[in-house]
C-alpha cells in the first residue's frame, strides 16, 4: 500500500462560472457531440465543476451524479489523491514514447494490474481507448494462430446484446442490431453471432454451432455478468463456466471484455473473480484511471503471449498508439489502485447493491415499467417500449439528478464512493420521475 499524502484533502472549490457562458453558444455551431441526432438533439448542459458525486452546472445548478460519466468516476469526481499524483507526474514527464523509453508508472501499473488478475494474466499492453483494447484483443487472438501455424482462424464468436467498442473491428462484434451490422455490410467483418448459453440447453446450441465453425474461429468474446452499453443484460456465473469449458473443448481463446464490469462495479474487482474463471485474454478501460485520463489495457495469459515469442520478427504484435503508456494517465491508474487497497471500495458497492435494491424494487409496479434489476453497483429499470427520453432526461434533471436513459432503460452506475443521502435521493428522484411520466399526457 502506498502513503496517502497529507495533501490528500478536498481542495477548496473555485467560484462558479457565469449562469450563461458565453463559450457554449459560441462552440455548440462547431461541436459534433456522441450518440446524438443534432437536429433533435437536447443541447447540452454546462458544467463548470464536478466533485465527489456532484456535478456543478455553470448556472448554479448542482446535480447528483448517478452514472459517474459512463461508470469511470469510481472513486467520485477530483479524487485528492489521484488529481496529487497526476500533477506531480505532470511536473516530472506527461509523456514519452512508449517505444525505447520505459518510465515507473506504466512498469508499476502492469505488474500492478498482473498481481491483481487472477491466474497467469500477467501481460499487459497498454492503448487509450476502449475499443482500441478491444481491438488489440481480436489482433492478439487471430495472430496468436497464425504464429502457431494455424491457418483460417480468422473470426470470432460474439453473442447478441453485446458492446465491445464503436470502432470497425469492434462494431463486428456487437449485437447485429446495435453494432450497426446490415448499415455498414460489406464494410464490417463478418463473425458467428450466437446467444448467450444461460441455461444448459443454450450450451448444447453452442456447442453445435461451435462444431460447424470452430475450424475458422480463433476466439470466443464475452463481457462477463454485464452485457453493459448493449442494454444492462444480466447473466450468472454459470454461463461464463460454460464458456470456457467450451473454449476448452474446441481449443478457442476466450476474451472477457471487462471495461464495464473492471474495477468493483459488479461487485468484485473484476467479473473474472467473481466467476472463478481465468480468461486468456483481458481488456480493461473506463475506470482504470478512476475517471481522470483516457487509459486502456489488454492483459494476455502466458501461454497467448508466448506465440508471440519468437525469434522470427513476423511473430511481433504490430500494434502500438502514439500515446501508448501515457505516463500521466498511468500514474492516475496507480493512484487509483492506491484507493482500491487502503479504502473499502468492494464493501462500499455491496451496500450500494443494497440500497439500489431497496430504491428501485418500487419502480416494478409503476405503468411501463417492465422490469427493476441490480447486480453489483448496477442499477437498471428497463421499460416495454422506449420512453420519450428527452423528456423523461428533462424530469430528471428537474428532480437534481444526473442519469441519462438510453433505449428501453435508465440504469444507475454511481461512484462507489456516493453518500447514502444522495444514493437515496438518486432513486428517489429515479421512482417520481417515472411515476410522473405516467401522469404525462
Ligand atoms: C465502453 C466500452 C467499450 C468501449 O470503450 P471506449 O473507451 O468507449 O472505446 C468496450 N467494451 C465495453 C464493455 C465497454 O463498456
């Protein structure tokens, strides 16, 4: 465990922006923002500053964060020790090339990140993004045959309801629906897309389609417990014992995309413990560096990267980002593993589980609602058709919340660290808002 330093406090908090500044009408004629028809879109709020789970509106608003920005926030906005440990490594080196030059905060991260992984996951290769992770993955994966002298292994198995990343490679990969398959056809890679064995008669499907194709699949790709950005789908541990016992069987690699589930979010630090099963191939993002910096990881088991060891220089991974190993990005990493050994964050997320449990079970009986479930620090109330988002968004915000209903669901992700005071009023402006939506004309 390292120090905390006695710095470790709450810095003060600065002066609010003006209520209508002026930079947001000025930029939004030029900003292309995610996810988002423009002509329809709701523009978006601004925000002048964030701490711990609240985000401070330059209008003076304050709102509770529930999703802690797409589930990276773990430890809550400007963690004292993780924004000390990133300007400290700003004052000494942000960067250097990750080729030729080595530096203590990536060397430390990856044998961190090796300790904390079950079994031989204990080679770590870092990029910036997600989907990049994702992608070096799938290279990992169909190179490793290759380098074996295996040829035709050139897809994967990928299950519906998935996400992996919005990237090419990785937009092959997710559900057909929602990965965009049949818009860019003739553009994507085309993989075997099968249905999540929950039960043993969906092992028994897979296994047959995994006869028919095994002999052109070099991998099995999978986010554990979570089928995160794909809708909240839930599935138990069973299934991912499955998974590997038929990757076993057919000698497939088999990837657990854990930059959803990384990280305490289920409940576990990562979803891999909780099954009790040992992946050949990780990737880790989102809360990697506590929400701070854009940081990823794809850590591979011995056995993967010996196939890549070799004295012919054909069997090298090709891969390698401009900011690879971000030194900067890498230190807040650290500084947030920090807080995972010296602050009880899995403890915190059962009793998160509990309260979510509590909070969201009422929202069962309200009209529309079709379904309230929990696992981990996930919660998720999904509806029998889409809901008027921007209205229900509205209703939200109205209610001082910060929760941004996407498809057929809302769905909490909190910062492990939120108070109960406003994990209370987050699913209780959740409920009122839903219940005043049924009183929508
Ligand atoms: C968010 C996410 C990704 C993509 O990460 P980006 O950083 O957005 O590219 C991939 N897989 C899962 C499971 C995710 O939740």
């Amino acid at each position: 465990m390292r120090p905390c330093s006695p710095a470790c406090e709450w810095p003060p908090m600065p002066k609010p922006e003006a209520p209508d500044p002026e930079w947001l009408a000025r930029g939004a004629a030029h900003v292309w923002l995610p996810y988002s028809q423009m002509k329809r879109a709701a523009p978006a709020l601004a925000v002048a500053r964030t701490r711990g789970s609240r985000i401070y509106l330059a209008d003076g608003r304050e709102l509770i964060d529930g999703i802690a920005s797409w589930w990276t926030a773990c430890h809550g906005y400007n963690h004292p020790h993780i924004a000390q440990a990133a300007r400290a490594q700003l004052e000494l080196m942000p960067h250097v090339m990750f080729g030729g030059l080595a530096h203590e905060p990536a060397y430390t991260l990856a044998e961190r990140l090796s300790a904390l992984l079950p079994g031989d996951l204990e080679r770590v290769f870092f990029t910036e993004s997600g989907s990049v992770a994702v992608e070096v993955a799938i290279k990992m994966a169909l190179q490793y045959w290759m380098n074996r002298g295996v040829a035709g292994r050139r897809k994967l198995l990928a299950f519906r309801g998935a996400y992996h990343g919005d990237t090419f490679a990785t937009m092959a990969v997710c559900d057909p629906e929602e990965g965009m398959h049949a818009l860019f056809k003739g553009a994507l890679a085309e993989h075997v897309i099968a249905d999540l064995p929950r039960d043993t008669a969906g092992e028994g499907v897979l296994r047959g389609l995994l006869a028919a194709h095994s002999h052109e699949l070099a991998a099995i790709i999978v986010e554990p417990l979570v089928q995160g950005a794909g809708g909240m789908l839930f599935h138990d541990a069973e299934v991912l014992r499955r998974l590997r016992r038929l990757a076993d069987e057919f000698g497939l690699l088999l990837i657990f995309d854990e930059i959803f589930t990384g990280f305490g979010r289920t409940g576990a630090m990562f979803a891999c413990d909780a099954a009790g099963v040992v992946p050949d191939i990780v990737t880790l993002s989102k809360a990697l560096t506590g929400g701070t910096l854009p940081l990823a990881a794809t850590v591979a088991r011995r056995h993967v990267f010996d196939a890549f060891w070799s004295d012919d220089p054909a069997h090298a991974l090709m891969h390698g980002p401009t900011y690879m190993g971000n030194a900067l990005a890498c230190a807040a990493a650290n500084a947030s593993l920090d807080l995972f050994e010296r602050e009880p964050r899995l403890e915190q997320a059962a009793r998160i589980s509990e309260m979510l449990k509590e909070g969201l079970e009422p929202c069962r009986g309200l009209p529309g609602v079709k379904d309230a479930r929990v696992l981990g620090a996930i919660g998720v109330v999904e509806f029998e058709r889409e809901p008027d988002r921007r209205a229900l968004q509205q209703r939200l915000i109205e209610r001082g919340v910060w929760v941004r209903p996407f498809g057929r669901i809302v769905y909490l992700t909190p910062a492990l660290t939120i108070g109960e005071r406003d994990l209370t009023a987050l699913t209780g402006a959740v409920r009122d808002a839903l219940s005043a939506g049924g009183r929508d004309p």
